[in-house]
C-alpha cells in the first residue's frame, strides 16, 4: 500500500480499516458488558452471545489485515475498552429490552457506516470490500434480530437510541483521526 494524501481519488484504506477494527473492537466489548450483567438464562443472552461470536470474527479479521497491512490501531483503543463494557453493561442493567434496543441502534449506524466505505471503496480494494460486505450482512441481521426480539419495547427507545447512534457517529469520527 502507497501512503494516501488528502486529494488522493484512492480511497483511504488504512483509515477505513482502523475505524472498522476500532468498531469490531467496541462491539466485542458492548456485548462482554451486557453479558456479563444479563442473567445467562435469559432468552436474551442467548441471542447476544450468538451477535457476540460474529463480531469476535470480525475483529480477528481485521486485526490480521492490519498486521499483514502494517496499519497501526487507533490510539483510542483503551477508551473503547471502557467505554463498549461501560455501555453494554449500563443498557442491560435498565433492561433486557434497552440492551436489545443498544444493539438496534449501533447496528443501524454500522450498516449505514459499511455502506458508505462500499460505495468510497468503489473497485480499489477488492479484498477489503469483500469482508466488509460480508460483515456488513451480518450487522443487518444483528439489527433486524434486536428488532424482531423487542428493541423497540424498551423504555424511552427514541431518546436511548438516538442517543446511542449519536455516540456511534462521534466514535467512528474520532476513529477516524487519532
Ligand atoms: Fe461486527
Ligand atoms: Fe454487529
């Protein structure tokens, strides 16, 4: 990979693939939190260990470009640590609906997110797009599964999503650029 400049009609690939591994990241980490709040006899908990195996995959993908790549990680990695534990855990103790509606809500920016890097991507990076329409799929069906289990049952779903998603854009910009 040739360094990319701003102008460069190149898509950025080394950008995209920090935010997607950063975000990988987060998503591990806001299922570890609701995990390790929600009874695991929940019928939730089954469906978000199941969501949290398919992000492990994701994140193990990613992680190997970027080391076949030798593109570093984003420098926030810690804060996103703390701050998906922090959040998957905070949205399970309200409620096994709110943690359903956490997952609507993230998911929904995420498939918006990968789409636009899709169409960014164009036919530069063969490789790169083939993985993140795969995941892409399988974001959608995170979303559609926290949909049909009750997301929108949960109390104050509009404020607490829009609040999520709100969060969700601010994290992939910061991704982005530190
Ligand atoms: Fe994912
Ligand atoms: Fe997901």
């Amino acid at each position: 990979m040739t360094g990319w400049r701003p102008g460069d009609r190149r898509a950025d690939a080394a950008s995209m693939l920090r935010v997607d591994q950063a975000g990988e990241y987060g998503a591990t980490r806001i299922y570890a939190g609701q995990l390790a709040v929600l009874r695991s006899n929940a019928p939730e908990s089954k469906l978000i260990a199941r969501m949290a195996a398919q992000e492990e995959r994701h994140l193990k993908r990613f992680n190997e470009l970027m080391a076949e790549r030798r593109v570093r990680p984003t420098a926030l990695q810690p804060l996103w640590n703390v701050a998906g534990f922090a959040l998957g855990a905070a949205t399970a103790l309200m409620s096994e609906k709110a943690a359903l509606a956490c997952t609507d809500a993230i998911e929904t920016e995420i498939d918006k997110h990968y789409g636009k890097q899709l169409v960014e991507l164009g036919a530069d990076d063969p490789e790169l797009a083939s993985d993140i329409a795969e995941f892409r799929d399988d974001e959608i069906e995170h979303r559609d599964t926290a949909r049909e289990a009750g997301a929108a049952d949960a109390f104050g779903y509009p404020l607490l999503t829009a609040t999520i998603r709100a969060g969700c854009r601010v994290a992939i910009e910061l991704s982005k650029r530190i």
